[in-house]
C-alpha cells in the first residue's frame, strides 16, 4: 500500500480488526513520524483521515490555525443528533506523533479507533450529535500549551458556547501484557489497582466524576474487557496528559481512555513504537465496547 492509500471501507455495522490494523499501518508504518519536522507527513496524516471521512459518506470540516507561519489542522466529522442536535458528545484522538517515533500506539491506535467508531455511526440513529475530532499537534513542544490543536478546538467551542455534554480523548489503547509486573503507576496508585497490563483505563477529574460514572456503566453493560476507572486529582502524573486537559481547562467533561502509555508500554515515544507491537484484536474488542459508551452518552434522556 503506497503512502496514505486508503483501505477498503467496510459497510458492516460492526468494528473490524483489520480495519484498525490497515489503519495504524497506513498512519505508523507507510506515513511513519509525523509533527512539524515532518510537515509532509503531517499533512499526509491529515489528508488520510479526511479521505477515510469521505469515504464514510461524511463532510469534513477542517479548522485551521497558524502556528509557526504554517497552517494546521484539526479536523471534524458530525453525525447529527434527531432529538437533541445542540447537545454534543464529542470523540477525539491527536493525529501527530512524537519526534523520532511513528506513533503506532501513541496515538495511531487511537485515530483507527476513532475512524471505526465514525463508521459504525454513520448510519445510526441517534439523539445527541457526535463530534468525531482529530486534533493536531498535542505532542510536544506544543503539549500543554495554548498551541495544542485540542486547546485551540476547546477555546472556540467555549468561545461559542457550544453545549459538549462529554468529550472522550482516545490516547495510547493498543498495547496490552498478561505478565505479572507488566503494569506500573504513579506513586501509590499501585496499591489499589492490578500489576498486569491487560485492562483499559478511563481516567477523570473529580469534576468530570458523573461522565466517567455513565461510561463505566455502559462499557460494563456492553462487554467483559477487563476495565480500570480513577476519579482524581488532574496534577497526578499522566491524569491530564492528552487533549481531554484542553476541555478541563475550558470547564467541559471529559475523560481519556487509554492504555496507561508510559505506565505499560515499554516502546513510548520511541522508535520502536510502531505496528507490529499493537495487540488488534484487543483494540477491536475495546473499540466495540466503546461504541456502546459513545451511543450511551448520545441518548439525551440520560445526563452524561
């Protein structure tokens, strides 16, 4: 497959491994390291995710901003609600990836998530609209910082005041060990959840506490994936490390999904971060369960 080429779209109504495997393989393995050293690979990242959009029957919407006398690129898809179309849950995952690695895990496990669950989408009905959201540059030397791709998204929803009832951040949920020992945590956290690497985490803030409630339940109710949850304070190392931070600092629920990267993942931010290393067919089973999270959330007799 040359560069970005575009896989076959499924139809089916149902997450598909080898999708989210020929997806972190176009993104990791033919585009490989993509950030503002690597322009053209940037914007061939972004120009894969705007053609698996299209090809999924959706209008992208891309918002620009200038950063370094360069234009950069978050990109948006929206499945419009019936009942309730102004009341968002919005899905999002950063599409660039760290100098000197290809980002298989980090974070192209997370945009194959996020192209599989637009598509399971695309023909459901639903009440509250899905914003599916790929953000630019949440890597350093932008990370945390006002040029963030997701911090410039957040500030314009605000700015607008656009009703986002939750936001997901899928960061770094492909890698996953059975070994004893194979999962490690920030200080003290080790006492109270399991030392393998084999679950999937939602993190919040205390004030996003009811979303992260809401979307235990329906991932529970959906599938038996082992699943760890933590409701704390957002300065607990790893806690705000990705684009959820840019919508706590704008006030909007929200929580990550992820792997735990650093805490489990012996490649992060590393060359050796790339496709083989992913496990596709717990991504795909994690994936589904999100589906059910995602179609939980838009139902808008229920608060997230």
């Amino acid at each position: 497959m040359l560069m970005g080429t575009m896989p076959e779209i499924l139809m089916a109504d149902t997450v598909s491994e080898d999708m989210l495997h020929q997806h972190v393989q176009a993104l990791a393995g033919e585009i490989g390291e993509r950030n503002v050293l690597h322009p053209r690979a940037l914007r061939a990242a972004a120009d894969y995710v705007r053609r698996s959009w299209e090809a999924q029957g959706y209008p992208v919407i891309t918002h620009e901003y200038v950063l370094g006398g360069e234009r950069w690129a978050n990109l948006e898809v929206v499945h419009r609600g019936q009942r309730a179309p102004n009341e968002i849950v919005l899905v999002g995952a950063h599409y660039d990836s760290v100098f000197g690695s290809p980002g298989a895990n980090d974070n192209g496990s997370g945009v194959a998530a996020l192209l599989e669950l637009s598509r399971v989408f695309a023909n459901r009905q639903i009440d509250r609209s899905v914003h599916f959201v790929a953000f630019v540059n949440e890597e350093p030397p932008f990370f945390k910082t006002e040029n963030m791709g997701s911090q410039h998204y957040a500030r314009a929803a605000r700015a607008n005041n656009e009703d986002i009832r939750a936001m997901l951040a899928l960061e770094t949920i492909g890698y996953y060990d059975d070994a004893p020992g194979s999962q490690q945590y920030p200080p003290l956290f080790s006492l109270f959840f399991p030392d393998r690497g084999d679950f999937i985490g939602l993190v919040s803030n205390f004030s996003s506490r009811q979303l992260l409630r809401r979307a235990v339940t329906a991932f529970r109710a959906a599938s038996d994936f082992p699943l760890e949850y933590v409701s704390t304070f957002g300065w607990v190392p790893g806690v705000d490390w990705s684009d959820h931070g840019s919508f706590w600092n704008e006030g909007y629920p929200a929580i990550m999904v992820t792997d735990t990267a650093l805490y489990r993942y012996p490649y992060y931010h590393s060359a050796q971060d790339t496709p083989d290393k992913l496990d596709y067919v717990r991504l795909a089973r994690v994936s589904t369960a999100l589906v059910a999270v995602v179609e939980a959330l838009a139902k808008s007799d229920q608060a997230p």
